[in-house]
C-alpha cells in the first residue's frame, strides 16, 4: 500500500513552512486541522519548529494547502487564536469564520425574501463569506436581533432550511443540504483504508412536525401578523420509512419544530420536508482512515469499493454511500498524511 507524496504549504502570520524551501522560511513539525457539521467550526493546530522567532500574535492570518497529486487543494482558512512554546517548537492554534460568527452581534429585518438571501446578507454584516447555500424557504417577514449572535441566527436559519452549517476549505460558510447521486470520492478496501468503524445509528427521531405563526394560510398573506388560535393551518409534517424515503406523516418518534418566521402552510411544509430528509441523511455513524485525502469535504458522499464478500460492512453498506459530516488532516513525520472521516 504506497502512499503517495504530500506537499504542503503552512502560512501562520509572516511565516511560511512547506516541502518547498525556496517559499519556506520555517519549519513544519506536525500538523492537525479539523473541520465538520453542527456548528462546531474548523480548527488547525501547526507546530512550527525552533523559538528563535517572535511569537504568532492572535488575529494573525492562517491558511493550510495540501497536495497528493491533484495540485494545492485548500484545506483551512483562519485566524490564528493562541500560541503555545516549548523548548524546541511553537505550537499555533487557529479557528474559522464560524468561531469569529460566535462572536459578532448583527441586526437586520427583512420582508418577503428567501431564507439563502437571509444568510448571505447575515454573512456579509459579520466579514465572513458565502460559500454554497440552500434557498430554503420564502420567508414573508424574518428579524434579526443583536441578540443573539450571529452564529446562533445562522444555525436557526440552518434549521428552516433542512440544512448542516459548516466551513469549506477556503474558509467561506456553507449552508447545504443532503443530496443524493453518484459517490464524489471512492476508497479502496485493502489498498487505501486503513482503518474504519461503522454502525447503523438509529434515529432519534423518524419525523418531523413544524409548527408556525399567523394567519396567512386562511385569511390572506396581508393577514400573516395576525395572531391565530388555531394552528393547523400553518404547520407542516414528514417522516421517514424504513429506507430513508420522506412521507408526509409525522412519524412515531416525532421532532417538533416551532419558529414564528414561518407564517404559511406551504413554508411549514417545505422546512418538514428538509428536516426529514436530513434525518434521513443520518442512518449510518462511524468513522473511515485513509491515506490524506485533501479533497474530501464535509457533505461529500463517499463508497468503499472491494469490500471482501463476507466482510460485515458489505451488507451494511449495500446500496448505499457514506455522507461525511467531519474531516481531520493529520500531518506528521511518523506516518505522513492520513485524513479521518466521520459520519
């Protein structure tokens, strides 16, 4: 099993550390960057060798590219956050865009847009960047409070949207839903995994109802701040069956959603629809090692190819790819790159 040749180019602050010395004036020790769902953000930590530089200072610029073949692929973009120094290294810790959301405080009210215009206008108030983001849905009027920050607007946003909340490799913030199709990267059994552990993971929940505010659905959209006794008509519900496809019930084991932004019947449908078919993203959990495998991103689907006929994870996997929820890039002089998945 060869593994392949990295390249790689740190930028922390004024310095620079990769396998090309002539754009290198440090030296890379290790390296750990992280990245995933569920609002957690990317981190990177790089040890930088020696001490007898000044220190990485807070706020300063962080950006990681890795290469195993297919050129310099992105992989972290961030502020560096704290330094640590030893007797022979620098330890730095950055954070991404979602970490500097968790700090910044918007405001802003809206009428008749919809949700993804919501989210791009919330990024560019706070200095962060669109990446890919879900329309979701037409929302007739939606506030945004400076309380609370503007993480915590965007994970509500998320979950009008059906959508998972993470950081791309170039830093920018995305907003996607799952999706279905071919596989974007294969892994071969046997000749590039080298470890992995995967479950079904019962849901907690099997469906979804979504409960919203107004009049809007029986008395006309200019009646949609009316306040009304009777819900019914302004809310939505789905579920899933046993093989992940959405219905509209609200299943056994029932999530309830409520959110005064949704004023119609059709929008409360719409977001009980994604949810369900996020939940049914979710019916696998475990993790994958792989030799690095820069390209892979958070929301990427994934095959394991050659599996042996009476391997435990050939019946599991049977008909079905993996969704990646959270990628780590590992980067040591004991074993090189590897690149952990999670799902």
């Amino acid at each position: 099993m060869a593994k392949a040749a990295t390249g790689y180019q740190a930028k922390v602050g004024a310095y620079s550390a990769g396998n090309d010395t002539r754009q290198s004036d440090r030296q890379l020790l290790s390296l750990v960057v992280e990245r995933g769902m569920d609002g957690a953000g990317g981190r990177c930590v790089v040890e930088l060798g020696g001490t007898d530089f000044a220190p990485v200072e807070a706020g300063a610029p962080v950006s990681i590219t890795l290469d195993t073949g297919q050129g310099m692929l992105g992989v972290f973009t961030g502020t560096a956050y704290a330094t640590e120094t030893s007797a022979v290294s620098q330890m730095v810790r950055a954070s991404d865009s979602l970490a500097k959301l968790a700090r910044v405080q918007v405001e802003g009210a809206y009428a008749d847009v919809s949700a993804d215009f919501v989210v791009k206008d919330l990024l560019s108030k706070a200095g962060a960047t669109a990446g890919s983001v879900a329309s979701g849905p037409r929302l007739p009027s939606y506030v945004l409070h400076r309380n609370p920050h503007a993480l915590r607007h965007l994970e509500n946003l998320a979950v009008l949207c059906g959508a998972d909340l993470f950081t791309d490799g170039d830093g920018k913030v995305n907003l996607a839903v799952p999706r279905s199709g071919t596989s974007d990267h294969s892994f071969r059994f046997g000749e590039t995994v080298l470890a992995m552990e995967l479950r079904r993971a019962p849901a907690a929940f099997d469906g979804v109802e979504v409960w919203g505010e107004g009049a809007a659905s029986t008395k006309g959209t200019d009646k949609a701040h009316w306040l009304s006794t009777d819900l019914s008509g302004v809310s939505g519900k789905a579920s899933i069956d046993s093989s992940g496809a959405p219905q509209s019930s609200a299943g056994t084991r029932t999530l309830r959603v409520s959110d005064g932004a949704i004023r119609s019947g059709g929008v409360a449908q719409d977001t009980a629809t994604a949810w369900a078919k996020a939940l049914a993203s979710h019916w696998l959990e475990g993790s994958l090692e792989v030799f690095g495998a820069p390209e892979v991103e958070p929301g990427d689907l994934i095959e394991i190819t050659d599996l042996p006929r009476e391997h435990g994870a050939k019946k599991l996997l049977e008909g079905h790819l993996l969704r990646v929820r959270a990628v780590r890039h590992t980067l040591d002089r004991d074993r090189g790159l590897r690149t952990r998945l999670e799902f």
